[in-house]
C-alpha cells in the first residue's frame, strides 16, 4: 500500500495535467487534432499576455497584443523571444486561458507550449500558435456575456535540459509549414503593436 501511494503521488501531476488539457479545467486550453471546418458569424476577440520567469534571462512578448476572430475562425499568432544572455539557455511554457469558464472551448493546433526551448546567445526567434475558438460556444448560454478571452503564457528556465530540446532549425521548418496554411487574415485590435511587430519577425 505504502508503494503504491508513492506511485500514485508521482503520477498525480502528469495525470492532473491530462485531466487540464481534456477537459479545460483550471485554464488548460484544448488540444485539437484537425482544423476547424465549421466558422460562425459570432465573432470574440483573443488577448495575448506573455511572462517569463525571473531567473530566465529571456524577452518574451506577443506580436500583437489582440486580434479578433469569428467562432470557429483558424487563427495563427505570433509570439516572440530573445535571449538576453551570452549563453545558451532552454526554456519551456506553460499556459492558461482566462475566463477559465471559456477554456474547454480554446483549442490549439500546434503550439510551443511544454516543449524545451533553446534559445542561442542573443538570438531572436518567432514562436507561431494556431489555434480556433470552437464554434460549439455559441451554443453554451453561460458565455453570451464573454467578448474577450486572453491566452496566457509563462515562461520558465530549464535547469536540466534534455538533449531534445527544440532549436533554431527545427523551429524554422515548424514555421514554415504553418505559415504555408491558407488562412484568413484576421483584424489586429491595437493600433500599437510591440516593437518586435513592427519591424517584422525576420
């Protein structure tokens, strides 16, 4: 008994992050497996809010600090990051989604969420999510009243980076594929965008 309630603590984590990406619960967006066929007239805005860790040593920050979509719009956002050192650092991010009641129906498509991050030296690089907002919310009453979701992330240092770890080149190809979908343009909210935005991500 006693080893198997150790085995059960080890395992509550990863199996409470699962219930979290299932579920919504507690902020965790969905994860999609196919993208979003079916676009409504009713349209939300999504706020992009970034963090990093104190001891990271990272510049982290979205592109745009909103955009508007319709319900069940394929959307692609950019995300940007800077090591700020003289030495190579990892990183990984978690997120969430608030209000937490519209959770269940953010879904994302392709993310850099939970995956080891390797940033250069003083590199720059462009961290692209795709997502929709599922069109089914149009249907759940107890969201009439949400205009606004804001997708969250937080950036930590890893202090013990596997050799997996996503780098420069693997990044470049996941961004190349992303940005050959043919997606519709969407409307940024905020006349003033970053600063990284307004010069361009290359």
């Amino acid at each position: 008994m006693a080893f198997a309630m150790l085995g059960l603590g080890f395992a509550s984590k990863p199996l409470y992050d699962t219930f979290c990406r299932v579920t919504g619960y507690g902020g965790t967006t969905r994860v999609a497996e196919q993208m979003s066929e079916t676009v409504t007239q009713r349209a939300i805005k999504v706020r992009f809010d970034a963090n990093v860790a104190s001891n990271l040593g990272w510049t982290f920050m979205p592109d745009d600090v909103a955009i508007t979509v319709n319900l069940g719009q394929n959307a692609l956002a950019y995300y940007t990051a800077t090591n700020d050192t003289k030495y190579p650092i990892v990183g990984t991010a978690s997120y969430n989604v608030s209000p937490i009641k519209a959770a269940p129906y953010f879904s994302k498509l392709e993310c850099f969420c939970f995956t080891e991050q390797r940033l250069e030296p003083g590199e720059t690089v462009s961290m692209p999510v795709l997502f929709f907002v599922d069109p089914e919310m149009e249907n759940d009453k107890r969201l009439d009243e949400i205009k606004t979701i804001t997708l969250s992330y937080t950036f930590h240092r890893v202090e013990n980076p596997t050799k997996d770890a996503v780098r420069t080149a693997q990044r470049q190809l996941q961004l190349d594929k992303l940005e050959a979908l043919e997606l519709e343009p969407v409307p940024v909210d905020t006349i003033i965008n970053t600063q990284i935005n307004q010069q361009g991500r290359g």
